[in-house]
C-alpha cells in the first residue's frame, strides 16, 4: 500500500489530501472519500486504507480547507460541547451550495488527473455532513460519477428549503446507497422518511437502510459511538456498490 499526502490546488485555496494505492505501478479505479467534521486524522486515514486494500486508488481530502489544515479541531470533539458547535460552525460557514458545488468538481479533477486512476467513472463516498456532499458530487458530475454513498449523512433533506440535497436528484445517474444512523438529530426518522420517498420518486438505482442500534458517527473508528459489528456491515455495503459499479472498467 502506497500513501501520498498533497496538497490539491481548490477553489478558495489548497487543501491537504491523501492517496492510497495498492501499488504505485498499477491503475485502479478511483473513489473519492470525503470524511466526516474532523477532516482528515488517523481514523479516517485508516478507513481509505481498508478501501484502497480493495483494489481502489482512494483519495481522501479536507473539505473544511477554507478554514483550516488538519488537525481541524485542536481539542476532543464532545457531541453538543460549546466550544464544539463552535468549532463546528467555523469549519461549515464559509461552505455554500456555491462553494460547495465547485469543490467537487475540482476534487473529482484532480481524482481523476492522478497517474494511478482510470480514466473511467469514479466512486465516491460520505461520512456525516459529507454524506449530502457525495450526493452532489454525484449530481454535479453524472458523467463521472458511477456510484455513491452517504453513512450517516446529515440534512440530506429539509423540508422547504430550496438548497435541500434531496432536490439534486434528478441531475444524478449514479447508483446510491444511503446507511442511515438511529436517533439522528441530523437526520430524523421523519427526515429519513421524506427523503426515502423522493428517492423513490426519483427512480434510479439506490438502497436506503437504516442501521437497528448505531448512532450517529457509527462507522468511525475514533468515535465514542463506533459500532464495529455494524461499521463490517457498511464497509461491506460499500465495496459491493463499488464492486457492482467499477469493477467493470
């Protein structure tokens, strides 16, 4: 296994990223990782990791770079913590919809502009807030993007409000998968509801499951709700949607 960190030239800057290779001397498909408010750190290292050992040229990226390089946060993350929210907020502020929507084509570029990346469709894949960041990744970049999926993805859908994820479906092409956390206050059962029925309005290729008993932040090692049992499960989910999808290049 091959890692290289970079620094990615971006819309509003430079933003740090790693890629993982099985072997510098060969192609592979290519999937973007988008991690999940702490950014790039050893937990999230060590996910690309095990998805690169797959067979994948992973890139994971910062995409709270406007802000700050990693480490993001200088202190533990405590779930509702002041200083937390806080943090939290500088971190998300200066990402728009607009923002937004060019980081993700640059970072599916420079995915692409990597010598050990197919030319063909990518993968790519969110955890918690960037859960809607694949999504939009996958609707601004059909013509790339084969397969993406959201791990307890937040505000996927919020209702009457025009910048809502949920409403880029019909520009998407992409298979979708959506690992959906219980007693997510970022994406309620009520939520989760609304945005399985726009799927289905939708009508491409997806799946939508709720995981019984793993909270919000489940698939991450460093987590104090890290649910092992049910992060196997997901990270077998997701190599079957890249599988099924890239596999083919």
């Amino acid at each position: 296994m091959t890692e290289h960190d970079l620094q990615l030239p971006m819309p509003g800057g430079l933003a740090d990223a790693v890629l993982f290779t099985p072997d510098a001397s060969q192609t592979y498909p290519g999937i973007l990782h988008l991690p999940d408010i702490g950014s790039v750190r050893e937990a999230h290292r060590a996910m690309a990791r095990r998805l690169a050992a797959e067979g994948y040229a992973v890139l994971l990226v910062n995409p709270f770079y406007r802000t700050s390089r990693p480490p993001v946060f200088s202190f533990p993350r405590i779930p509702g913590e002041e200083r937390t929210l806080q943090r939290m907020a500088e971190l998300t502020a200066p990402l728009t919809p607009e923002a937004l929507q060019a980081d993700v084509v640059t970072y599916v570029d420079h995915l692409l502009a990597r010598p050990s990346v197919h030319p063909g469709p990518v993968g790519v894949v969110g955890y918690c807030f960037c859960g809607a960041l694949s999504l939009r990744t996958a609707a601004t970049r059909p013509q790339q993007v084969a397969a993406a999926a959201s791990f307890h993805g937040g505000v996927l859908y919020k209702r009457d409000d025009p910048s809502s994820p949920h409403l880029l479906l019909p520009l998407v092409t992409a298979r979708l998968y959506f690992g959906h956390a219980t007693e997510d206050k970022s994406m309620p059962a009520e939520a989760i509801e609304r945005f399985n029925q726009s799927l289905a309005d939708w009508g491409g290729a997806y799946e939508s499951e709720t995981y019984a008993g793993a909270r919000h932040g489940w698939t991450v090692p460093d987590n104090p709700v890290f649910n092992q049992p049910q992060a196997d499960r997901a990270f077998q989910k997701l190599t079957e949607l890249f599988a099924a999808t890239l596999r083919s290049l």
